[in-house]
C-alpha cells in the first residue's frame, strides 16, 4: 500500500483508520506542498493542524515579528519569543510538534513581483492575510496559476471562510467562482477597519484557522463536499454559521467572459 515508518503509523494512526483517508490519504498529506500566508491569528491554528496532520512540506511567508499584542490569538508565538521573526518562531512551533515535516520560510512580504515564483512549488495556498491588498492579489495570483486557495478572514466577533478554485469546474459542469466574484474590488481605504483598528475575539481566529486546516486538508485528499462555491460566515456572538452559495459573476474581471486582468500589473 504505502511505506510508512513505526513511527509514523503511530502518529497518524487516527487518521489510516478513517475510511476516507486511510494509508493512501496519509501518503497523500505527507507528499502535500501548502503555502500558508502569514503566521497570524489564522496562520497559528493552520500550520499547528497542518503539521500534525503530517503535510510533507509548509511554507509560511510573514515579514512581520513577534508583538506582545499578538499573544492574544496567534498560538503559534510564545512569551520569550517576542521580537524574534514571525516565521522562525513558527517554524520553531512547527517543528516541535512534528519534526519530520519540512518547514520552508520566507521571511518577506509577498508583491506582485515574488507571489507567482512563492506560490508555484505548492499544491493549495492558505491565505491568512490580515488586509485587502495581500487577499486581492494571493486571489489573481492563484487563478492565473491554477492554484486552489483556500481563504479565511476575521473582524470583532466574526469570521469569514471560503475556497477559491475558479481554474476548475463543479459536477455540474460549471467553473467556480474566484474572490472577485463576490468582492469585485478592495473597499476604499479605511472603510472597514483592521483588526488593529477593530478588534478580533482571539478564538474567533482559533475557529476560523482551524476550519481552514480542515478545508486545505479535504482538497488535498479530495473528499467531502468542497467549500468552493460557498461562503461560510461565523457570528461567535449568536453561535450561528450561514453557507451562501455564491455562483461565478459572468462579469468578473479576473475569470469573466471579458476579463480584463491577464496579468498582476494593477497591483503595482
């Protein structure tokens, strides 16, 4: 079937014995590439349960350090780790909980001149990026590079989850849709606040991040019903989930008919 160590079998014992993952599904994660985009508040939870679950290879890209203000949700990061880089105290995280996994970081801030050569050597890109301009351009960078993406966001008491993949189509034969059919284009600066600016519930990042793990990790073996397609909102303040599905806008600039964007250009 698959050649694992005794080690192995030990540690992804519960998930060989699911029916729908098994030895074969196990090979499948091990031999997984996926980029997670920044070491955040969602970013903590998905490499902490994409590294247990055994994904062979993870790559995380943060410029950023290690505030004593991120403590608050992003599990990833410890105490005495404070002002040393986002992605070398991830690692250091990862690496504790599963050594065997290879940690690959880039210690830089993805433009529109690096993310198409970053989000090549990776199967499915977790984007965990706290603003507008970063979502925007993970989206057109996966689409015109016929990634899947998996997207997760969070404001005050609530959180945001979906899957991009608008390079394939769905049983009924239609394409799905990409971001930018259900937001066209970024809000204008400082319409919405950040969550600097307006607060997270550090769980709520905890419950989104973790759902994200999960959604990266049913792509990868290709089971369930996938999310693409859909919109899943959280409101942790009335307990509540709504699934919206969200169909391909005809119109959108990136996957459309007509689609004007062939390029990253407008990003600068």
């Amino acid at each position: 079937m698959t050649d694992f160590t005794d080690a192995q079998l030990n540690r992804y014992a519960r998930h060989i014995v699911l029916q729908e993952v098994g030895g074969v599904g196990q090979r499948k994660l091990l031999d997984a590439r996926v980029l997670v985009v920044g070491a955040g508040g969602l970013g903590s939870p998905l490499l902490l349960y994409l590294a247990s679950a055994g994904i062979g290879t993870l790559g995380v890209i943060d410029d950023d350090v290690v505030d004593l203000s991120n403590l608050q949700r992003q599990v990833l990061h410890t105490t005495d780790r404070v002002g040393r880089p986002k992605v070398e105290s991830a690692a250091a995280a990862v690496t504790a909980i599963n050594p065997e996994i290879a940690v690959i970081t880039h210690r830089e801030r993805m433009t529109a001149a690096n993310v198409m050569d970053l989000i090549a050597d990776y199967d499915v890109i977790a984007d965990g990026s706290d603003n507008f301009a970063t979502r925007f351009l993970v989206n057109d960078a996966c689409y015109l590079g016929n990634k899947t993406l998996v997207s997760g966001a969070l404001l005050r008491f609530e959180g945001q989850l979906a899957t991009f993949k608008a390079h394939e189509h769905g049983p009924d034969g239609a394409r799905y849709p990409c971001y930018r059919c259900i937001f066209p284009a970024p809000p204008p600066r400082g319409l919405i606040p950040t969550c600097s600016e307006g607060g997270v519930l550090g769980s709520v990042a905890g419950t989104i991040g973790t759902m994200q793990a999960t959604e990266v990790i049913k792509e990868i073996l290709g089971v369930g019903e996938t999310l693409a397609g859909s919109l899943l909102i959280m409101d942790a303040l009335t307990s509540t989930f709504r699934k919206v599905r969200v169909k391909p806008d005809p119109a959108c600039d990136l996957c459309g008919a007509q689609a004007t964007i062939h390029d990253l250009s407008r990003h600068g």
